[in-house]
C-alpha cells in the first residue's frame, strides 16, 4: 500500500526531545557521580583538585537546561497550532475500544487502531508520566540548589519560595530522597521508551524514529499510527 508523507512534529518538538534527551544523560553522569563518587583526580598540592565541583557544575546546567526545555515543551503541547495533533491523543487515550486495540497490536493479535492524534493510549499516558517525574525531579533539584546558593542569583531568588515545599515533602533528607527515586523512574522509562520507538517503527514501519529526527512520518492513507 503506497503511504503518505505527513509533517507530524515541528521543529520545536524535536529540538526540545534531544535536548532533553542530552539534559537527561548529562544529569545521569553528573548525578551519579555526586552520590557515589566513581573518579578521582591524581593527587596533587596545587589548588587544582576540583573535579567534584566541576561535576556539580555541569549538573546545575543540565538541570537548568532541562526545566528550560520542560516549560518551553509544555508551551508548546498547550499553544502551539503545529501540536496541536498531539494534543487529540487525550481524546484517544479516553477511548476503551482503541485501549483494547493498542493492547492487542503490542501482543501480536491485532491490527494497530485508527488514531487522530500522534500518540497511542499507551505512549499518551506514558508521557504524562515522564513529565510529571521531569516536573517533581526539578522541583526537588531547585529546592537542593538554594541551599547552596541562597545568597544571591537564582538560589537566591527562589530560596523562600522552595523552603514550605522542601518542609511539604518532609525535609531536606527526603527531598534528596525523593530526588534520586524520582531519577530511578526516569532511567527505567528511558530504555522502555526506546525499545518501544524501535518496536513501533519496524511494525509499523512508517518511519517513528525518522520523524522525531526529520518531522516526517510515512502513514497509510487516511490512518496515523
């Protein structure tokens, strides 16, 4: 069946995915390291031995690169004329008979449902996820920044905002505990989230990977997957 090449993402949306996807891994490295320290430097008696800082640096601007990236993605589902097919998924994901169908496609016992949005239930529901992990695991990082940089700047700016919602979720303690959870969450959803594109765009094979690359998804006449 001869299929028709359909702009599906803005340029917008793919820029914010790999950001987020560089933001996500550079915070993985970063942050593993400044909970359990994996390297460090050759001794030395010079005052040159700050690689922790360096890591804390780097973790602070991936950090502050992800909420950026975050706000200007939630502009853009909420506003933006080109997302707005993303947007129809919610009226998919209220479906039970396209429930039902996505179910039996991802078992081998059905055809995939006819969608009018860009996400099926399951990638829907599993997005909203995502950002509510991104949402609680910047909030919970902005709430350990102004601890350390609460005389001035941002830190500063932001420090008696974060301090009733650091004493909310019970204390700075469980506020780094909530955060590394929260983190945990995140990396299992990324290997998901890739197998799952894998998975969609062989069986499906009108291009899921290309799009999220080029905006352009190859779909049957008439049904977007």
């Amino acid at each position: 069946m001869k299929r028709k090449m359909e702009f599906e993402f803005s340029a917008g949306l793919r820029w914010t995915h790999w950001l987020r996807a560089i933001a996500i891994f550079v915070l993985t490295v970063t942050g593993f390291y400044l909970a359990y320290v994996f390297v460090v430097p050759e001794p030395s008696n010079e005052p040159v031995l700050f690689l922790n800082a360096k890591f804390r640096m780097w973790h602070e601007i991936a950090g502050f690169l992800l909420i950026a990236v975050t706000i200007f993605k939630l502009y853009l589902f909420c506003i933006d004329r080109i997302s707005a097919n993303e947007r129809v998924g919610f009226l998919d994901a209220l479906s039970p008979k396209i429930w039902i169908q996505q179910i039996k496609y991802y078992l081998f016992i059905g055809e995939h449902p006819t969608l009018r949005g860009v996400y099926n239930p399951l990638q829907f529901i599993a997005y909203i996820g995502l950002y509510a992990m991104v949402v609680l695991i910047s909030l919970t990082g902005l709430i350990l920044y102004v601890h350390a940089y609460q005389a001035g700047g941002i830190g500063g700016a932001l420090y008696d905002y974060m301090r009733p919602i650091e004493a909310m979720m019970g204390g700075l303690a469980m506020v780094r505990e909530i955060h590394h959870i929260t983190m945990w969450g995140i990396l299992i959803f990324v290997p998901v989230h890739i197998y799952m594109a894998i998975f969609n765009s062989i069986m499906g094979k009108e291009g899921a990977i290309d799009a999220i690359i080029s905006g352009y998804r190859f779909n049957k006449p008439h049904q977007k997957h």
